[in-house]
C-alpha cells in the first residue's frame, strides 16, 4: 500500500500549505515519465498478484484467536531469511515480503513478474503456497498467516482482539475501539490516519446494515458502543447520531484499510493497450468482487453485506462535510492556494470515474468528474489527450495526505514522489501505472477489486482468471463498454448478501464490438456472465477456454488450467459458496451463536481454527472447495520438501 519513504512527516497544518506544491510537482513528474516513455512499446506481457495475509495467534487453551502484533519482527526475518524452499529456486523468484496498513499484516508478492505461458500460469499456485509455507516457518508456533479478507472481531469491546491485549484509542485514529498501536508503526501509517481525520474534520464513519437475525434487537442500537465517553473531541458523536440504528459503527481508518485483499497487475505492451485493459476490466470488477465476496463479519456483529469495498470506501474518506454535501460550500475554508472548496462525490477509495481508452464510447463516460482544472489543462497543453488529462486531473483533486520533509523539493526528471503520493492514495477498482522513471518495467493496470481467499488454490485460480481476461479482451477485442454509472450500481450490488443467488448485475447485452444492438445493457446473473447466455453473450469462462484451445496447449496443462476455469465457475454459479457465505454458514451453526448476530470469542476461535483446518487440508468442505483440493495441497506440499501434516 504505497510507497515508504523515510524521513519526517509534516503537521498537517504545514502539509496543507504544500499541497498545491506537491500536486504542481506531482505532474511535472508523470509529465517527465510521459515524454519518456509515452512511445514505448513492445514490452512483454508479464503480471504479478499481491497477497495480504493476517498475522493469527490461536491460544488452543483459551480458545481465543487474535491478532499478532509482530509484523515487524515478522518482516525482518521474512526479508532476510533462508529456507531450504528456496533451495531449487533462481534467486530472482525468491518471493517477497512487505508491510501493509495493519500491525497484524503482511503481503507477498512472487519474487520477479509471471508470463502468461501455460508454463507460468501453472507455477502460481506453487510459488503462493511456497510464500505462506515460508512465512509459517518463521512465526511463533500459534501464529498463522491468514488470508482473511476481515479478521471478524477486530474492534469487538467484550474481549480483547490483539496480542498482547491493548487498549483502545490513541491520537492518530482516535478511535473508541480499535489502539493506535494497532496501525503498522511506520510513521506514514499512523499519520495518514490521522491527516484523513483531519482534513475531513471529524473521525471517519462507517455503518455496516447488521444482519438481523431471530433474536437480534429491532431496532438495533449497539450495546457496546461506550457513548458517553469523553476521551477525544469527537466521541459525543457516538451519541449525536455517526452511529446508526441497524447498523454495525465503525470509526477508524483501520477496520477498512485493516482488511486483505488479493490484486492483480499486468503489464501492456504500451500505454494505449493498457488503457484498453484498463478500460475493459472496469465494468468487471463488481462481478469479481461478489464471486470473491469474503467479508460478511465486522466488530463482532454479522452484516448484512458479503464484502469490504464500502467499509474500505468510508475508512478513508477524507473529505470535509461541504466536500461530501452535508454542508453549505459557502462554509467551506479554502483548504490550498490552488483549489476552490467543491463538491467530491467519493472517497477516495472507491471506484473507477472514467474510461480511459481513446475508443471509448463517450456517453459511457457518464460520471461527473471533478477535475483539478489546472492539471487538466497543464496536461492538455503538454499535448496529452483529454481523457488520460482528465483521468490524471481526477486524481488530482485529492490532497496529499503525508509529506516528508526531507522530500518535499525533489528533482522531477528522476523522482515520482510527488506523483505517487496523490496517485498511490486514490484507491479506486481499477490503477492506471505509468513506467517508474528510468526503469525496465512498462505501462501497467492494477485490477483491485478481489477480496483474498482462504487457499492458494483459490488465490491462484482468481489470479490466473483475470490475467487470462486480459489476454481475451485484447485477443477477441471484447466490448465490455457499459455506463460507469451502472458499474457503480454493480459495485452495490455486488456486496449484498449472497450476491450470486440474489443479484443481477448490469452488463452489456452483446460482447462483439460494433454489434447492432437497440437495447446495449441487460441484467444478469453471475452465472449467466460467466457461463454464457447466447451467441451475443458468449461468458467469461467459454470465451477464456476459446482462448486456451487457440493456444493448443499440451492436454495435462489444458487439463490443469481447466480445474482452475471449472472451479471459478462453480463460484459463479453458486455449486461452491464464496468464503462469506460459508462463514456466514458456519456462525449459524455454532452451538453457542445465539441467533443475535454476535459472533463471540468462541466463535470466531472454532470459525478461525476451522478456516485453517480446511486451507491445510485436513477438513473437506465439498460445497465450499472441489472435493481434490486436500489431497492437491498435501501433494504440492510435498513438492515443496515441506513435512505433511
Ligand atoms: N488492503 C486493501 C484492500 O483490501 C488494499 C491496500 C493496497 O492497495 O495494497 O483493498
Ligand atoms: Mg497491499
């Protein structure tokens, strides 16, 4: 998540007088990485995967699973250790390992980019398993690394969630339940935590619809939340109305950030090619985050949703009350030299504004966007077309929220600093990339969406998915194009409960381009989207496997790319659960659950203890995973010289 410089952060007082610097530098940088490498083309198709794990100390004795505290121990030997998994490997593949938000996460990401030859795409399960294998090896005996999308008790008020125990609140988030010492101690974190807060003038909000289950309280008004303490400035406002009847409060950056993700970036032969992916992956990314929907607990509490992208969305707005239309603009302080207060209709993590690709359909461009309109025209003049000047203008209109001192005046034909901090803080579905200055690696689209699962397995399969969408969309030259403003009503819909069974989802009718068509967009399924409907709508899965047979693939790596398509279309059409349907499942069926939408200590211990269980391998769940991923995981463990169980 962003880049770490080192050195010292400024007061955001005095940060907020450097914005207008930071953004004025910030595109002199992307414009020297343009005149650069605007031409450059023919680099290969290469992609990596991000993978963020929880750190989880099981205590079999209390039955309590928590969060480890130690990611910076834990990274430090992570980045320097030897393990004799590495032994068969060149040195360049030897995986990596870096910090995330969260004081109990990590993420890895392989070692040097993949291919996109059946060769590669074969290895990325392995090369997964390796990296979570390697990680285990060096944690304290009860700590496992998790990929959980939402670790489901985080900020709960009855017990403790952490390891070792710690209180709540702090100066940074401010927060009524989650500790300050919970946020990854890189000063960076703490005090984008704190700037977010800030500028927008009050904590952030955040309000989950609860699942009312038989016995919860209608209407439901958390017990837990303490109202009337006095800590902070902002914590009557527990009392006057941030927390929501119905629905589970949060009020930290942390319980959005503080969740996992799995995402994908793929490198493009040039800058056009990838505003074409990034363009066709937007109107996919709802239906990539319901098939991987993996976060339906939050703060103890069962929701009503299956997913983070709205939890994320909140933990991180940043903008003031008049920003978001809750107050009068005429009230609005003029934060910088530079901009007039506005209305921003988002966060600044949410989805994407505009197609980028200059084919794109204007009138599927129909998001208001709000521009910096300095950078646009700065961009314009420089010669750079309006769609790419607009996107970046778009970007722009954020603050940057953390600005070393030591790196405020940098040369701009060898730094992107300044283009990184506003960029690498819009965190929206799709990333647009530009080459880093001077370097080997090309243009490049992040694809966000995905919500980490439990396996490598299943981690693997969504990678290999997308990155096979991606050579689909150029090699069929799919037409994706749909109105931004339906993708965003997708993203809705791709959170509820149980989305696969009871969602449609906006989509176009015919996938040819210049097909004739009166009506572009229908509704569908998200078995109807992968699957197929018609010759107009082919689905995502026949179109990969036309793609496969044109590459005449020897049959045993056909075969095994084959068990990846299969088992996501048993996620699309509901044959296997997502991750948060059987979560949901599991508190259901717990002994002790009450039918009160709580998920106490207990629970969530056996919930944990049983997700890990079924990663390893030692409990198979046929509705949830196919019924050969136990005996597959032991066998690749055992390619990997790891001891079985
Ligand atoms: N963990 C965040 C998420 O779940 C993403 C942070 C990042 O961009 O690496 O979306
Ligand atoms: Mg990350």
């Amino acid at each position: 998540m962003g880049l770490l410089s080192l050195g010292t952060p400024l007061e955001w007082a005095e940060a907020t007088k450097l914005a207008a610097h930071i953004r004025k530098h910030g595109i002199d940088q992307f414009l020297s990485v343009w005149r650069a490498a605007k031409d450059r083309s023919g680099d290969p198709v290469l992609w990596g995967d991000e993978l963020e794990y929880m750190v989880v100390v099981f205590d079999p004795v209390q039955h309590t699973a928590r969060l480890s505290l130690r990611q910076g121990e834990i990274l430090r030997v992570l980045q320097s250790a030897h393990s004799p998994l590495f032994a068969a490997l060149p040195a360049a593949q030897r995986p990596t390992f870096h910090p995330e938000y969260g004081r109990y996460m990590i993420e890895s990401t392989p070692g040097e980019p993949f291919s996109a030859s059946a060769d590669d795409l074969l290895r990325v399960e392995l090369d997964m398993l390796r990296r979570r294998c390697f990680a285990k090896q060096h944690l304290r005996e009860h700590e496992v690394p998790m990929t959980v999308t939402s670790f489901p008790r985080l900020g709960a008020t009855d017990a403790p969630f952490t390891d070792p125990a710690l209180t709540a609140g702090g100066d940074a988030a401010r927060s009524l339940f989650l500790p300050d010492d919970l946020i990854n101690q890189h000063v960076r974190f703490p005090t984008l935590t704190a700037n977010i807060r800030k500028r927008r003038g009050t904590k952030v909000r955040i309000n989950v619809p609860i699942f009312h289950d038989t016995h919860t309280p209608r209407p439901f008004v958390d017990p837990t939340i303490p109202h009337a303490r006095n800590t902070f400035p902002e914590d009557s406002e527990a009392a006057l109305g941030a927390a929501l009847p119905d629905h589970i409060y949060m009020d930290a950056m942390g319980f959005g950030m503080g969740c996992n993700c799995l995402q994908v970036t793929f490198q493009a032969a040039n800058a056009t090619e990838a505003r074409r992916v990034y363009d066709q992956c937007t109107p996919l990314t709802p239906l990539f985050l319901a098939i991987t929907a993996a976060a339906p607990i939050y703060r103890g509490y069962v929701a009503d949703v299956d997913a983070r992208w709205n939890v994320i969305s909140a933990s991180v707005d940043d903008r003031t009350n008049a920003e978001r239309g809750t107050a009068p603009l005429r009230d609005e302080p003029k934060h910088n030299a530079d901009t007039a207060p506005r209305r921003l209709r988002k966060s600044r993590y949410d989805s994407v504004d505009s197609y980028l690709y200059p084919g794109a359909p204007p009138e599927d461009n129909d998001m208001p966007l709000e521009m910096d309109l300095s950078v646009r025209d700065k961009l314009l003049a420089a010669g750079i077309d309006p769609l790419l000047a607009e996107h970046l203008a778009h970007l722009f209109v954020r603050d940057p929220l953390v600005i070393f001192s030591e790196l405020v005046d940098v040369d701009n034909t060898t730094s992107m600093d300044h283009f990184e901090n506003i960029q690498s803080t819009n965190w929206q579905t799709m990333r647009f990339k530009p080459p880093p200055l001077g370097g080997h690696i090309g243009w490049r689209v992040e694809f966000r969406p995905m919500e980490v699962q439990l396996t490598d397995f299943e981690n693997a399969a969504f990678s290999i998915f997308v990155v096979l969408l991606s050579r689909v969309m150029l090699h069929f030259n799919t037409d994706f194009y749909m109105p931004l403003s339906l993708v965003d009503e997708n993203m809705q819909r791709a959170q509820q409960r149980d989305a696969i069974h009871t969602q449609r989802f906006y989509f176009r009718r015919h996938w040819a381009p210049d097909a004739e068509s009166t009506e572009r967009i229908g509704e569908y399924t998200l078995a109807e989207l992968f699957w197929g409907r018609d010759a107009a709508m082919p689905g995502l899965i026949p179109l990969v496997r036309r793609y496969l047979d044109e590459l005449a693939l020897a049959p045993e790596q056909r075969a095994e790319l084959d068990r990846y398509i299969a088992f996501i279309g048993e996620r699309a059409n509901g044959t296997l659960m997502t991750t948060a349907t059987w979560m949901r499942r599991f508190v259901h069926s717990h002994p002790q659950y009450k039918h009160d939408s709580v998920v106490s200590e207990k629970i969530n211990y056996d919930m944990l203890c049983t997700l890990n269980k079924i990663e390893r391998g030692e409990l198979a769940v046929p509705d949830f995973l196919p019924p050969w991923y136990a005996e597959r995981h032991r066998t690749m463990e055992r390619t990997l010289g790891v001891p079985s169980l």
